[in-house]
C-alpha cells in the first residue's frame, strides 16, 4: 500500500470520527421498535408507585409513637413522595404515556407533589438535553457543584434545591422570567398561570391546616419532602457530577447500576446516559435499550455508593 494511499485513508478516518453521531448507534428500526409509547405501562408505573406512597403515608400516619415503624415508613413515604420528580420528569417528555394529554395531567400533579413544577421544568429541562453539560447554556450547571465536604452536604441536605424551588416559584408568579431564556414569550403567560394555580393549591392545603387545628401540611408533606429529598439528591448528584464538561453524550453523563426498588421510583432514571442519548425512548424500554449501547458509555458504575464515593475523592477537582 503506498504512502498517498495509506494518507487518504487516515484522512478519511479522522473526517468520519468527526462527523461521528452517538445517536446513530441503534438502527431506525431498533429506535422506532424502543420508541413505542405504551398508556398501560405508564399507568400501572404510576399507579405502583402511588401504592408505595399512600402505603407507606397510612404506616406513618397510625403509627406515632411506635417508631420502629413510623420511622422507617416515614423515610419510604418522604422518598417515595420526592421521587414523584421522576414521573413529572418522564411525562414531561410526553413518553410517560401514549397520550400526551394524560402526560401533561400527570406531569402537573406529579410536580405538585414534588415541588417541580412542570410547565416551567419542561421547558428548563428541553434545554438541558439540547446543552447537557454545555458551559453557558445548559441551565443545570447554575446548580452548586461541590468543591469540599462542606458544600457536599449542603448539596446533599437539599437546602439549595429547597431556596432555588422557593425563589424559582414566586418569581414565575411575579411573571418574573427575565433570566430564564428557555422560557419562549409564547409560553410566559401558561408558565405564570401554572405556577400561581400550583402555589394556589398549597396555600389552600395550608389554610385547611389551620382551619382544622391539624398540622397535616407539615406532617404528610412538608416534613416527608424534607426527609426524602437527601435521597433523591444523593441520587441525582451522580447523574453528571464528574463526568466530562462537554456536549460528549457518551461521556458527560452516568449510568448506575443500582437496586430494583430505586430503579422503580426513579422510573429507571438510574440508566440516565441511555435516556440523554436518546430522550425519546420511554421509561419502561430504557433496560432493553441498555445492553444495546451499554460498551459505548464511558461512566456505569455499580450503586449511588461508588458514585459518590467517587465524587467525594474528587472534590476539588470537579469542573462547575
């Protein structure tokens, strides 16, 4: 073979890695079979993971007092009612469900449960996937990335998840949305709307509280979301934290391999590189998409433990 020959086809090699698509790696006909939404699988999803939280909410609420029982229920309920981000997150892709309206239905409901609110989080979130881990544009990276085992807990308490949700709520009822490009002027007035309707529902909660001399805000959600959200944040932390700084979507986010109750209420999130990389495959085809593309993925990683153990031995030296 002679040295033009041997030069062309190097040349060709580094035009081809260049114009290389991750996104091509299954097939059309793979995609298109992965890609079948299913109202079924979506409902009996949802309707599980609402048997978990009101199961687990009846243990916590006859049990006081006997804490051997009220404890661990407690911990299960607050988790299991933080998780309901997941199916807020996965209808607010429309891939929850065959039927979009259902998914809008539940993505609201399951946000108001978890203090997202959707309206705003679909269009937050679009752009998140159109930027992942793009400096300056993908809007998760205002989050706080920990440098030190102080910011690390803090990370971990949910503090900063709780001020951002507060702040975040009350300037979208303000119509206050200056700062948020991923806001399009067509959608201001319907993420206003649904914001004030929501904050309107918890200000209702509240006042029924009070006019019955029960403290059930706090105790059936405020207290659960507080106990649950360190779960979640332990879980989420490890979706992109230590992964490369770039729009490499084979290397900027993680799989973890973790248990089946966490892959459940999490509406397999945990395979969450498969999910960047192809957003449009619904939850429950996520672990028949995996074995596919699992050797192209540079970080899986075996339960939220290692994870963050490897984000603890990498403090300080984590990219923001």
């Amino acid at each position: 073979m002679s040295i033009d020959t041997i030069a062309q086809i190097e040349l060709l090699d580094e035009k081809t890695e260049q114009h290389y698509n991750p996104q091509q790696i299954l097939s059309v006909e793979q995609l298109s079979i992965l890609n079948d939404r299913s109202n079924v699988q979506g409902l009996i999803q949802l309707a599980g993971h609402l048997t978990i939280i009101g199961c687990s909410g009846y243990l916590w609420a006859t049990n006081f007092g006997n804490w051997l029982v009220a404890i661990p229920a407690l911990i299960i309920y607050g988790f299991s009612l933080a998780c309901m981000f997941a199916p807020m997150h996965e209808a607010g892709h429309r891939t929850a469900f065959a039927n979009n309206r259902l998914n809008d239905i539940v993505a609201w409901l399951a946000g108001l449960l978890s203090f997202y609110n959707s309206t705003f989080y679909r269009r937050y979130h679009k752009w998140h996937h159109r930027y992942t881990r793009v400096p300056g544009k993908d809007p998760e990276l205002t989050d706080l990335t920990p440098h030190n085992m102080g910011e690390y807990f803090l990370v971990l308490s949910g503090l900063p998840w709780w001020v951002d949700k507060i702040q975040g709520h009350y300037r979208a009822a303000l119509g206050q949305l200056d700062n948020c490009p991923f806001i399009p002027d067509t959608a201001r007035a319907e993420v206003i709307r649904s914001t004030r309707l929501q904050l309107a529902v918890y200000a209702g909660a509240i006042a029924l509280s009070f006019a019955v001399g029960q403290p059930w805000f706090f105790l059936y959600w405020l207290l659960p979301m507080l106990v649950g959200q360190p779960i979640l944040r332990f879980i989420l932390l490890g979706e992109h934290t230590g992964c490369t700084l770039d729009a490499n979507l084979l290397t900027n986010t993680r799989i973890t391999l973790t248990l089946w109750p966490v892959r459940f209420l999490m509406w397999n999130m945990p395979l969450h590189a498969v999910h960047h990389l192809y957003p449009s495959i619904p939850f429950h085809a996520l672990p028949q998409a995996y074995p596919i593309l699992s050797s192209h993925f540079t970080h899986v990683d075996l339960g939220y433990i290692k994870v963050n153990q490897y984000i603890i031995a990498q403090l300080g030296k984590l990219p923001c």
